[in-house]
C-alpha cells in the first residue's frame, strides 16, 4: 500500500488525530425540533414555519439539522443531510468537499461490499455487479478514497467503483401516511425516487444517486500512476 499523503485539508479529530469527512454529521449538530403538520390541502406535509430552503428543486421537504461541524464528537455512522446533499449534488468529495475523482471510468465511489448501511443497497450490488446501485455515500477524490479505506471502521470489504453516469434518483427519509384517525403516521429509512407520487409525504434526509455504467477499480494502481 503506498503511503498516505499529508492532509492539511481535511478535519481530524482526538488524539489520534482521526480524519473526519467534510459530510460526516457532528454530535453536536442537533436535529431541529420541528413540527410536521398535515398541509392545509391536505396533500402533503410541511414545517408550520416553513420557508423555501426547506425544499430542494424538487419540492421535497428536507429535515432541519443545525449546521455546525467541529461541534461535540464525530458521528462517523451519519451523514449531515445539508453536507451529504451539497457534495452529492456537485460531485464533491465527501471527505475534502474538492471536486471528486474523474477520469475515462467516471466519478469514483467507495462502497461498502459486505454490508448494508446507511441505507445503501450495496449487499444486493455485490451479486448483480454494482450496476444500478442506489447510494447515499457521496463521491471522493482519490487521496480521500485511500484515507478512507485505512480509518474508516465500517468499511470493511471496500469496493472503487467508478460510474460513468451517476444519475440523482431520488430521496432517503421518513414517508408519512394519514392513518384513519388523520394522525400523520411517520416511516422511517425508506428510499423514493424522484418520479413517485408519495413525495409530498416524504421528510428526506440524504440525496440518493444511482450509478450506472459502473467499473469495478484497483485503488492502489490509480494512485500509484497519481504519483
Ligand atoms: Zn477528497
């Protein structure tokens, strides 16, 4: 394995100095307590004080999380959904948020072949091939994919795949439904795409993308040939 490049650019944190990736949500980041109310039509939910940043382009609700890193301890398991959507977005690199790695094989991702986290369909993607894989994890560049691949415990059988068309999908949230008292009823973890009529109900929480036309890559040898 080559050597690590130093980093002047990434955050660390504890004595260990551990990177901690730009989208990485923060302890101290507080989930904004905010009242979900039916909308006065009746077809969909929103904030009582709702403003238009609480949707994105596609007029999908977002939660409401403060935003301030540094702030308590690193949430290595979370994403901070502004965070995660931004670098998702712009195909930043999760860790840096510099532009992430692209070349004739497409954008570089880093999932996770053993286990299904964070919401990510990556255990099925290991049988039929990671084609049409739907992730939440943005891109990287390529020295934050070697960071990665050393500090990051919950990466345990770390597949690069490079797509050549990542193509945002939909959303990752909480869907509510009206149950026959007319409670709003919320649930949680669940992926929509962007297309379905259920978005008016939906809380979301990180940006989906699906990767298409995707290559399996050899980390070393891309950052090896860097050097
Ligand atoms: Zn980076």
């Amino acid at each position: 394995m080559p050597d690590l490049l130093p980093r002047d650019d990434v955050t660390t944190w504890g004595p260990r100095q551990v990177p901690v990736p730009y989208a990485t949500h923060w302890t101290g980041e507080d989930v904004t307590a905010s009242r979900i109310v039916l909308r006065p039509d009746f077809a969909g939910i929103r904030y009582p004080d709702e403003t238009p940043t609480d949707r994105d382009a596609h007029g999908v609700l977002w939660g409401r999380v403060r935003q301030d890193p540094g702030a308590g301890k690193p949430d290595f398991q979370a994403l901070h959904p502004n965070r995660q959507r931004r670098t998702m977005e712009h195909r930043l690199c999760q860790v840096c948020a510099q532009p992430a790695s692209h070349n004739r094989d497409g954008w570089l991702f880093l999932l996770n072949a053993d286990h299904d986290h964070n919401g990510d369909t990556d255990t099925d993607t290991d049988r039929a091939g990671f084609e049409g894989a739907l992730v939440t994890k943005p891109p990287l560049c390529l020295p934050c994919a070697q960071l990665a691949t050393h500090h990051c415990p919950h990466l345990t059988r770390p597949t690069a795949i490079r797509s050549r068309r990542p193509r945002v999908w939909g959303v990752f949230g909480t869907l509510y439904t009206l149950t026959p008292a007319a409670r709003l009823q919320p649930h949680h973890d669940l992926h929509l795409p962007y297309t379905h009529p259920a978005l008016p109900w939906f809380l979301a929480s990180q940006l989906v993308t699906e990767l298409k036309r995707c290559t399996t890559v050899d980390l070393t040898t891309e950052f090896q040939a860097l050097r």
